[in-house]
C-alpha cells in the first residue's frame, strides 16, 4: 500500500519538474486534499457513459460503477484509474485519479 502511494507521489514529482514550478502548486494543492485517503484499488475504464441527464458514469474493469462530478472528457478505455477511499462517520468518500487529475466520485452500489 505505501510502495503504490510512494509511486504516485514521485509520479506527481516528475510530473512537477517537466512541467515547471508553477504546476507544482497545483499538484501540492491536490495533494492536501487527499490528506486521509487510502489506495484501495488500481484499474482502468472499461467503458464510459453519460445518462439522460448528463451525469458521467466510468464503469472500471472489474464492473464497478462511479459517477463522477467535473468530468468533462471522457476516459479513453484502458486508460488506469486509481481508486482512493476515505470513511467520514458511516459515509465513504471516494476520488478517481485518471490521467493525472483528481477528481470526486460516487460509488453507485451493484443491484
């Protein structure tokens, strides 16, 4: 579990220092938000769709199911996803890393 967060975290250096100093905010500001959080799983998009309504659904390989906010491209397939959890009293809180960008997902549980 460290190894996995140690090899994101040196991602995001790299990422850092080929970009120059002022994405390095950016990246530090992400990385405060997911103070708390745990890898619980690695994947990558199997198919994405939006619904009626405009909601984004990312399905992952193993048939999970997360909506998720601010999305405005889709995913390629294939394309790995890390999955963060965090537990706020009897709610879990979940973030999808895709493509280097964090974003809020929700859980849509399995019928």
């Amino acid at each position: 579990m460290k190894k996995q967060f140690f090899t994101i975290c040196l991602g995001v250096v790299i990422t850092i220092l080929g970009n120059g100093a002022v994405f390095g905010r950016d990246a530090a500001r992400d990385l405060k938000r997911m103070i708390g959080y745990t890898i619980i799983d690695a994947s990558w998009v199997n198919k994405t769709f939006e619904t009626e309504d405009g909601v984004k659904i990312v399905e992952l390989a193993n048939g999970t199911l997360f909506k998720v906010d601010l999305l405005i491209l889709a995913p390629l397939p294939l394309t790995d996803v890390i999955v963060f959890a965090k537990k706020f009293g009897d709610v879990m809180a979940f973030k999808l890393l895709i493509d280097n960008e964090v974003y809020d997902a929700f859980l849509i549980p399995r019928k």
